[in-house]
C-alpha cells in the first residue's frame, strides 16, 4: 500500500470521526433539570417533569402534577446540543402549551395540546417535520381554560457530540501519518 493511499485512508476516517456522530437516546430530557424562569407554580417537584414517568390517563390535574395559573414559564436545560425529532408532553386535557426553542437569532414554537379525548391529565406528542436542534426548551401555559398542569415531558432525539474514540483515531492517524514520513525521509532513495 503506498503513502498516498495510507494518507487518503487515514485522512478519510479522521475527518470522519472528528466530524463527530450521532448518540442515540430515546429521552434526551429524563434527569435534566427544570427550572422556573417567570411566575410560579405548585404541587409536585419540578423534577417530576423528567422523571420519565406518566400518570395513568384521566388523572386529576392538581395530583401528583406540577400545576399552576398565569404567565409561568419552564425551562429545561438539555446539558448539550440536541437534534430533536419530537416531544411528549402530559398535560391537563383541555389547555394548549407552547414549547419553544432558539432558531438562529429567533424562536420557533411547537403546540401541544389541547387533547380532548377523556378529561384530566393526557398525553400529546408533537412531530417535528423535520428536527431541530436545541440546548434548551421553554415551555408555557397560552390557551385552555387557565389552570394549567404538567407532569412529564419527554423529548426524543440525539446528541450531536464528537465521541472520544474520534478524538482518539484522529490522534493515531495523525502519529502513523508522522511516523511514515519520518521513516520515509530517513530511507535513502
């Protein structure tokens, strides 16, 4: 094998690797932590949004959720860059929630609700046409009857991290790359 097909070889996975991949993960929220950026809001912990647990369909809005009425606003700090094809939230039945997320120097919004089928708490799940990427998500209360409640969101995506065995291969590469050309300049010709 010549140097010019080692090099190319070399060169092709590093660029590759350092590019960096996809890390699967079906609830890039479960154990992220939540925190209230405007107004203010009662009954169970914030960290029951991540929890990755569902109420059974049909629960009472006020039990076992995180409930509140007004301007309040959640957010959700995903602890890295995401692209994300959808979220689930559980909600009370009959409000709407808007999710948003940065765009550039803009925002976009994705609503969820309202979910008519029973009463109480349920489950709705926003589709992306096609993913965005996010670090963070803000969710709030904007239609319904005013008495808003939550108690999961779960947000399906991958991360967009470079992975250490890239980082790793890049460097190998890199030494066998060196080691080649200094053996090659110390062999007469």
């Amino acid at each position: 094998m010549g140097l010019k097909t080692v090099f190319a070889s070399l060169f092709a996975a590093a660029a590759i690797g350092a590019a960096g991949s996809a890390v699967a993960d079906p609830n890039v929220a479960l154990g992220k932590p939540v925190s209230i950026t405007l107004g203010s809001a009662a009954g169970a912990a914030l960290s029951t949004l991540t929890d990755g647990l569902f109420l059974p369909i049909g629960t009472e809005y006020t039990t076992g959720t995180v409930h509140w009425t007004g301007l309040t606003n959640f957010e959700i700090d995903l602890g890295g860059l995401y692209s994300i094809s959808s979220i689930t939230l559980q909600h009370d039945h009959n409000d709407t929630y808007l999710v948003s997320y940065p765009v550039g120097s803009s925002v976009g919004f994705a609503p969820i609700g309202p979910n008519l089928i029973g009463g109480g708490m349920n489950t709705t799940t926003f589709t992306f046409g096609a993913p965005i990427t996010a670090a963070k998500l803000n969710i709030l209360g904007v239609a319904g009857d005013g008495l808003y409640s939550m108690s999961e969101i779960q947000v399906a995506g991958v991360a967009i991290v470079p992975e250490p065995g890239s980082y790793a291969m890049l460097l190998a590469g890199l030494g066998l790359i060196a080691g080649v050309v200094t053996r090659r300049r110390r062999t007469p010709h």
